[in-house]
C-alpha cells in the first residue's frame, strides 16, 4: 500500500530559513526509515542581467555552499548514519523541485511565516509543488523530534475511496514511527445539514462508514492502535487543533488542482509535519 516510489532519496529544499533546518531534521527521520538517503538542494535564480564583470564575487554561489553546509551539520548531528547529498541547481525554483520531487521518494520543504513577503514566496512555490507533484510531499513549518504524539489521517467525505491513500500512507507512517493512528473525520457545516435532511446514506453514521474504511488497513499493520473521531468543522479548524499533539498530519490532494482552502489553513498553521499525498 505503498504511496511513494520505492526508491529514490528524500529530497528536501535548503534556503537558510529557520524552517528549512526544521525541514532537515523531518528529512533526516524519513530517510532513516526508509533506508534511503537524503539529497539537500538550494535553488538559485537565474539573474535577468548575467554578471559580466571578470572576478565579482560569486554571491550567490557562496550563499548557497553556506546554507547547505549549515544543513549538513544539522543533517549529520540528527543522525550521522544517513548518507547526505547537497546539490545547487539553477532555475525558477519551483520548476526545479517539481524536477526533484519525481525521482524521490519524498520531498520535503520547510514553510516559513517569519516574514511576509518570504512567506508569500516560498507560499507560492509549495502550492506549486503541491498541486503538480506526482508524489508525496511533505511540508514543514515546525517540528519537535521528541513528540510522540499520533498520525493524523485527515479524512473527509467517508463515500470517497480515492482518500483510501491517505489511510494507507498514514498507517505506512506510524509503523514506521511506532505509534498509533488518529483518523479524524471532517465534515463542512452544510455537508451535514443536507445529511441531517436526506438521512444517513446506506443506514450507515458517517463514525461508521469510517470505521469500515479503516478496517482493512488496520489488518495489514496489527500493530498500528487505531482511534477515530468524527469532527464538525470548516476550513481545518478541528484538524489544526489536534496538530498541537501530533507527530505527522497526512491529508490528501487531487493532483493539478489548487489546493483547497482546508489544506492551505493546514499548511499555514499546523503545529505539526504534513505530508500531502495525491491521487487521482
């Protein structure tokens, strides 16, 4: 039930913020538990007017080999077995982690909201990458290495087999963290409305319709414990809430389509790691 290509390393983007160290640190977790290695990338802007002067110094080159050998020292010091592999590319850089991301297995981008005009940057340049990937990615505004908390399996319409692959991802995740699944149920206010009217699809309480789901899944990770909760909520308000606890929040995504206000909520505000998995 594996959602991610099976080889290929985590691909994480470096650009000196706070939150791309964080990102380092989320990286090197995924990769050790894959058993793949970790390939840091910083992407530099090609310029509208080339450098022609002879001997000027190469500002951004030098930027780029600082941040990624601060990154690699964070790299090596969260776990020294992990093959580190740092890289400058040139290019928009949302073109080129799109090119990085479809030979990972994961990639991982840190999401800053230090700064106005960075986080609208880098704002848009994760939504890109989230709405065209091909693959998971995982974005990381914050992450604490010693919460213990659940897997947030983010679910929503129970009738919905495609989100199936959020499921599988999350159980992937918690098995490889040991710990448990928390597969949180959102319904909009006037979803429920209109089933309050039309009356439960099938007989079926939309708790049990999600229960059903997780069945199967739960049968292939025995070990996984798995809790879930049904939650009235708009725009990830219920989803932010048990961010606060959470050691990795896994939601789905239709692939090249903007993502929809619940996840950008996520993204801006979840005090945990998201991984974004799309399907079809």
């Amino acid at each position: 039930m594996n959602t991610s290509p099976s080889t290929g390393p985590v691909v994480v983007g470096i650009d000196g913020s706070t939150a791309a160290l964080d990102a380092v640190r989320f990286a090197v977790r995924e990769a050790r538990g894959r058993g793949t290695s970790l390939r840091m990338v910083h992407v530099i802007q090609a310029h509208l007017q080339p450098e022609t002067v002879y001997g000027a110094p190469d500002v951004d080159g030098d930027y780029a080999r600082t941040v990624l050998d601060q990154a690699a020292i964070v790299a090596g010091s969260s776990d020294p077995t992990v093959v580190v592999e740092t890289v400058v590319l040139q290019g928009r850089p949302e073109t080129v982690m799109l090119s990085e991301a479809a030979s990972a297995c994961l990639t991982v981008l840190g999401i800053t909201t230090e700064n106005s005009l960075a986080a609208w940057v880098l704002g848009s340049m994760v939504h890109t990458v989230v709405e065209c990937s091909n693959h998971p990615v995982a974005i990381v505004r914050t992450f604490d290495a010693e919460r213990s908390g659940a897997v947030v399996a983010a679910l929503g319409d129970a009738k919905v087999s495609a989100t199936d692959v959020v499921v599988a991802q999350a159980f992937e995740e918690a098995a490889m963290r040991g710990a448990s699944v928390l597969a949180v149920h959102t319904q909009a206010i006037s979803s429920i409305l209109a089933s309050a009217i039309s009356g439960p699809v099938d007989r079926l309480h939309p708790e049990s319709a999600m229960d059903v789901r997780l069945e199967p899944f739960g049968a292939d990770y025995p070990s996984v414990r798995v809790a879930s909760v049904y939650a009235e909520a708009d725009s990830g308000s219920e989803l932010i809430a048990v961010s606060d606890t959470a050691q990795l929040m896994v939601l789905g995504h239709e692939r090249d389509r903007v993502p929809g206000s619940t996840l950008t909520t996520v993204l801006r505000h979840a005090e945990c790691p998201v991984l974004v998995v799309p399907h079809a």
